[in-house]
C-alpha cells in the first residue's frame, strides 16, 4: 500500500467514525469558561452516543487513525530509502534527450 492510499483509506475510516458518533448523538453539550489565570478555564465536551454508532465509530476511527500512522511512516521510509535502480534505468527518456549520434 502506498502512502497516497494509506492517506485516502484514513481519511474515509476518520469520516466514517467520527460521523457516526457525532450523527447518532444525543443530549449532547459543550461548554467553556475563560478566566484570567489561565489554569481556570476550562472546555467540556460531553457527547452521549449509544448502541452499534457508539462501537462502528469507535472502531473506524481507531483504525483511521492507525492508517494515517502507517501513511507516516512510509512517507518517512519512501524519503529516507534509496530508489531502485532497476527502475531508474528502465525509466522512459525524455523526448527532447540527445542520444550523442
């Protein structure tokens, strides 16, 4: 798998999860206080989802979430390894290249 499907794969997990919790949710609140020292204030989410959303979104989620992981790493690897160099000499030239003739 490449990191271009690793990216897409998480991307449509996170939708997936996220939108199920945030989509079957009820009685649901945020709040948020600021006060002058900064370590009083606050910032709450209480978000209530029951049944299968509450299990699938969790489950697709983590997996989104591991996918976008493993897009990191082969980005770091795809940068960090060198290129192969059967595929290089097999690479097309350009149409413009002078062949010395």
């Amino acid at each position: 798998m490449t990191c271009e499907r690793s990216v897409i794969a998480s991307i449509v997990f996170l939708g997936l999860g996220l939108g199920l919790i945030l989509g079957y949710c009820h009685e649901s609140t945020i709040s948020f206080s600021a006060a002058h020292p900064a370590s009083a204030a606050t910032l709450q989410f209480v978000i209530y989802t029951n049944g299968w959303p509450a299990m699938v979104g969790l489950a697709a989620t983590v997996v989104g979430i591991l996918l976008l992981f493993a897009a990191l790493a082969f980005a770091v690897l795809a940068q960090i390894l060198p290129r192969d160099r059967a595929q290089q000499e097999n690479a097309p030239l350009p149409k413009d290249a002078d062949f010395g003739v």
